[in-house]
C-alpha cells in the first residue's frame, strides 16, 4: 500500500493559518506561522487511500530548514502522523480524512528554531514528496514560548504595529518623528533570516537571547561599514535625499544588499529603529526608546567632564566622555532563564562597541534586563556598568583659560537621564518610562543606590556632587525652542551675593550641536562688560534670530547656548547651558479621520513662509501602507513669505483597519517637515 500511495496535491490553507498565526498582514502567498501552535494542511491522494490505517504507519513528515539539515542540531525532525499528536514536540493529528485527503493540525514546540522551512511526506526510504514551505517565527501569543507577551494591547503595538514614532529633539521640547518599521514587509524577514545565516549556531535559533545578541550585533557591523560621511553643507537634490527618514526597509535593504538607502553619520540612530524591526519580523517583542541627557563613554564612571573655552565653546578635549542630547536605543520582551528570577521582561539592546580586542563579533551586543539597571546590579552585565552610569552620572564642567589653564567652573548641577520616552501603546501619545530604568533624582534610593556602586567601585570617599559655590550666582532660562521663522528669548539672572562691587565678564554664545553632544559650528558670540553693585541681582534679557547667526545651522542640529561669566580676585568662572530645539513650519493636514474602503479620499495640505525668505524647490511627498500603493512625489513651484503652500492630494485605500498618512516637504530653506494622521479605514457600505 505505502509503494502505492501518492500525494497528487498539498493545500497549506495560507489564508487561513496566517490570520491565525497574526501574519496575514505579511502575505497572502506564503505560509508564515508562529512556534507551538497548530497550522492546518490538507493532502489529496491519487489513487484513492483506502487502507488508512495501514498507510499511516508507513508514512511520516519531515521538516527541515538551513542550507545543511540536521537531526543533530534539530534543523532536521521528522515525526509520524497520529490520532493525538504531541503538544511537546513536532506532531501531527488528522483532523478530518476520507478516500481522497487528509486534513491534518501541525504542531511546532514552543523552543523549535526559527527559520524558513520546507515540509516533505515521507513514504519510504526513497520516496518522498514535497508538501511546500513555511516560515516558522517566534509566538509572543504561546505561553510556553520564551517571549510570551501577556497584554493584547502590547502585543499588537510592539510586534504588529508598523506605524512608530521616534522621538527626537530635547529633553525640554520633544519631537516625535514618523517611522515605518516595515515589519509587515516579507522582504524585511527574508533579511533577517539572511543575516541571521551569519551565525554558524543554527542549534541556538531557537533561543532569542541568542538571536538578538546575534542580530543587534551583525546589524551595528553592518551600520558602521555603511555609515556615509557628509559635508556640512548639502547643495544638491542627492545630498539632500540623504537626510530622508522615512523607514527601515530601504536602509536594512543597503546594509545587507548595497541597494537602498544610505544613512549619513548625523543618523547613526536608526540602528535602533532597524533593530527594532527585525526583532519584529521574526516575532520578539521590540520597541525604541530615547534617553534625554544621556552620558556616553564614561566607562563606568560616575562623573563627566565637559571642557569649554572662554567664550563657551566645547574645546573638544575628553570627547569620548560626554551628554548626549539624546540616544535611540532599542528594547525587546523575553524571558531570562539564564539570569535569577525577576529578570525577565524589557531588556535593553546595547549594540555599542565593547569589542575585547578578538575577532567575535557578538561580543558587541549585549542584551541587560531593564530591571537590572534601576537597581543597579552590575554583575549580570560586562556593559550594566557603562549603562548606569548613562543614567545615572554628573556632569563637572571645566574651563580652559587663554593661558591652557584648566579650572572647575561655578555650575548648577546637570543630570542625565531624567526623560526616557517611547510610543505609548494604541495612540500616538509619548509615554514616559524613566520610573523602569532609575529612582527619582534626589529621592533617598536614589543616593543609597549610588553610595552602593561607588562603595562597590571601591570609591567610597568620591563626592557625588557637581555643585561648587562662589560668591555669584547664575541662571539661565530660554525659550525650549526656536522656530526658524521666529525667536527665542533669553534671560541670565546674575546675583551678587557679597557687600563687595565686582566686575564681571558676561559671554553668551550659541552653537550648533550635532544630537551626540559634539559641537558642529559656532553660530553667535557676544561679550558684555558689567558691574555689580554689592547684593545687586540683574537680569539681562535678549531676543535672538537666527539673522543674527554667521550661518544657517546644518540640518539635524540642535542649538546649545551658553552663558560664562568671569571675575577676578579671585578669578572664577560661573557657567550655564541650555539646549534648544529647532523647530520648523507648521504642517496642517486635512483628511477626514474614517473613510471607506475603495473609495477616494481628499487630503488637503498646508505650509505657511513666515521666513524672511522665498521657499524654493519645494516637493511634497505623500506615504502611507494601506492608504497609497507607492511613495508620491509632487514639485511645486516657490512660495513666497507671507504666503501659503497649498496642494491637494486624492487617494483610495485599499486596506480596511487603522492606519498613517504621513506627508513630508522639502525645499532650499529646510528637510523633513513631517506630519501625520492617523485614518480609520470601514469595510465598503452593504448595498441597501
């Protein structure tokens, strides 16, 4: 009966088991399911099965993935046909059969590797035949799967939810910046696999500890070997197309292909947001986070050391310990089996170069429970320690006379780490997440937790606090941001405390600071000579444009301005910095916020010139899955300041549920000008 047996046919039912499995969103075309739960498949027989119980004993599947399949390394597993099945293992149950087909439920275990699979029947040494492929994923919806996801609502923003939102800017003027993770893309998970095949561990996919540590690692490798230098300023349409943000898919394409989009090292920050998207696409829980204020290269230490001139100007001296205004970083959600209890859940991706001088790429990226770095247990990390100290450091600033002489300046205290924002589950709303990664600056388990590190660091003895005190005291306010068609005001409030006249120097400078905290170009310097009367308290107000600047700011910059004031007798310096954000015109988009399926819909757009000056070469582009087919890109002539830039777009959707236009203009005065809606998209309306 077994030589006589024959499968004519094999239905994998795609539709139906990819909408089981969440997957229906990536293909309709391929089967793509997720680890220890069912998938159902259908075998049609020619000639008619009649002896059925004599022709399951004699036949098994088989599934294999990898280019050299293995029993050894479990990329090879074959297992019989039952009645039952086996929850634990690869099974598969008959569900229904008669003469001419069997219907049967496959079954994955919950820790089965990863991969892409083909599926054989097999009937006797000899003969087999090919059932088809599938694309095998990790199931944060199977409880017994290592990163098992308890809360719907998370589940469908961090794994399904293609529509993201990073956040940019400051600390004190945050700005959400549109991404598409492109999770939903089969290309994206095809990469990933591809990368993936890097690794010779293929025994260690099923593991995604392993498989993030791999993938965060090849991804920084690939990003570094593609990271494009650019010049400080961008004349040509090419060089401005560098700047554009509009997804993962074209850069994860170039890092892996040579073809896509390449990054500029002023977007070195997407790693994170690509990270993010293939953790999704094969089926771990990821979201990004920024980190306001963040201090980097300190080694573990708990003091930064900032260098300024004179006029307030970064020296550049000691630039591998510094703040940066903001670092993008990527969180996953699995469980840690290998850790004690309690530390599993969010763990941060640290992707950053900590190589030990081998050749192991992997020693690159580190994966550290969350919960770790707020109570500050080092000791599970090579990297916990560098990564409490980003969170958790001061900052000491210094500054260098004319004569190379090196003294502690007057500041108030700079701390880091006091905003940690992410997108908040089903909206588009900033939720704030600092309370998971330290105590509350100031607060009693704050300070003990510090005295504890630097008891452990064998520092007991260190003063934790910058503060200095000198008999002036400064502060300096500002606008959070400046618009590029208005000002932003300032204030420095100088209080002189002592019965003493004092002369003092007064420079308040701006600079454009890259989002790393390494000074671009400095843009305005003004020096005032004053006198204070004893007990005198005085506050210097200015306006400031960017007409006043020596040059326009480079694109992605922030602006650091700061004030020093110098006396004599002694001579002390009094310091103090604020960061602000730039700020672009406004972008209205007019769409309705429901609309049906298949029927066109009108968007209206809007930019009003409040510069000084014409913007020319302006081009508009539309985007958006499920609401657009491909990218549309439309030139429009020069608007004039004081008037309006109005278009009109027409679209049909053609897929029902929620989802993003995302608009973005561009001309000579600026890039990126983002904006967005969200659309719900209704099923057609039943004929009456």
């Amino acid at each position: 009966m077994g030589q006589a047996l024959y499968v004519s046919s094999c239905d994998l039912h795609i539709a139906r088991n990819n909408e089981e499995h969440h997957t229906e969103e990536i293909s309709s075309r391929r089967l793509i399911v997720r680890r220890g739960q069912p998938f159902t498949i259908t075998l049609h027989f020619h000639p008619l099965v009649r002896g059925f119980i004599r022709a399951l004993k004699k036949v098994t599947l088989v599934a294999q993935t990898g280019k050299q399949p293995s029993k050894t390394n479990r990329t090879k597993v074959k297992f019989p046909i039952t009645s039952q099945g086996n929850p634990k293992w690869w099974s598969a149950a008959v569900e229904d059969r008669d003469f001419q087909t069997w219907t049967l439920s496959v079954t994955t275990p919950a820790d089965a590797i990863i991969g892409h699979y083909s599926l054989l029947l097999r009937v006797s040494r000899r003969t087999q035949f090919p059932l088809g492929h599938f694309t095998l994923l990790f199931n944060p919806w199977g409880q017994e799967d290592a990163v098992f996801l308890g809360n719907e609502a998370q589940r469908r923003e961090y794994l399904l939810n293609q529509n993201g939102l990073i956040y940019l800017g400051t600390s004190d003027c945050i700005q959400p910046q549109p991404w598409d993770f492109h999770q939903f893309e089969v290309s994206v998970i095809d990469l990933s696999l591809r990368l993936l095949e890097v690794d010779k561990e293929v025994d260690q996919w099923s593991n995604p500890i392993h498989v993030t540590r791999v993938l965060g690692a090849l991804l920084n490798d690939r990003k570094e070997r593609s990271l494009l230098t650019t010049p400080q300023t961008q004349d040509s349409e090419d060089e401005r197309f560098l700047y554009k943000r509009r997804g993962s898919l074209p850069i994860l394409r170039h890092w892996l292909t040579g073809q896509g989009r390449q990054v500029p090292d002023g977007q070195a920050w997407v790693l994170a947001a690509v990270t993010c998207s293939v953790l999704r696409s094969l089926g771990i829980p990821a979201r990004v986070i920024t980190i306001f204020d963040s201090a980097h290269g300190t080694r573990g230490a708990l003091t930064v050391n900032e260098y300024y001139d004179e006029n307030g100007i970064q020296t550049g001296e000691d630039q591998e310990s510094r703040i940066c205004i903001f670092q993008v970083s990527t969180e996953c959600w699995m469980a840690r089996p290998d850790l004690s209890p309690g530390y599993g859940g969010w763990q941060f991706v640290d992707s950053g170069l900590h190589k030990d001088g081998g050749s192991n790429v992997l020693v690159t990226c580190d994966l550290v429970p969350v919960r770790a770095i707020k109570e500050g247990a080092l000791e599970l990390s090579p990297v916990a320690p560098a990564l409490f100290a980003s969170l958790n450091a001061s900052c000491v600033v210094w500054i260098k006379g004319k004569d190379g002489t090196v003294v502690r300046a007057d500041a108030s205290p700079k701390y880091v780490g006091n905003n940690i924002s992410t997108k908040g589950v089903g909206g588009d709303r900033c939720e704030d997440i600092t309370q998971n990664y330290k105590y509350h600056e100031g607060s009693p388990q704050k300070r003990e937790l510090l005295e504890k590190v630097l008891k452990e660091k064998a520092e007991p003895g260190k003063d934790i606090s910058p503060e200095t005190s000198g008999p002036l005291h400064m502060l300096l306010t500002s606008s959070s941001s400046m618009p590029l068609d208005g000002d932003v005001e300032i204030a420095v409030k100088i209080f002189n405390h002592t019965n003493e006249e004092k002369d003092v120097e007064l420079v308040i400078g701006i600079q454009a600071m890259d989002y790393n905290g390494v000074t671009n170009t400095q843009l305005y310097k003004k020096k005032l000579p004053l006198t204070f009367q004893d007990n005198e308290v005085r506050t210097i107000s200015t306006s400031l444009s960017s007409s006043h600047f020596g040059q326009s700011p480079p694109e992605n910059s922030i602006l650091r301005l700061t004030a020093v004031a110098t006396h004599k007798n002694p001579e002390i310096s009094y310091f103090a910095q604020r960061d602000i954000a730039i700020c672009k015109p406004e972008l209205t988009i007019e769409v309705p916020e429901t609309v049906r399926l298949y029927e066109p819909v009108i968007a209206s757009i809007y930019v009003q010139n409040k510069l000084d000056s014409p913007m020319e070469d302006c081009v508009i582009t539309v985007f958006g899955r499920g609401l657009i087919y491909r990218d549309r890109s439309y030139r429009l002539g020069s608007v004039w300041p004081g008037n309006s830039l109005y278009y009109q777009i027409q679209f049909t959707p053609t897929h029902a549920g929620l989802h993003r236009l995302t608009v973005e203009v561009d001309c000579n005065m600026f890039q990126n000008l983002t904006g967005y809606k969200s659309i719900k998209v209704m099923m057609p309306q039943s004929p009456a």
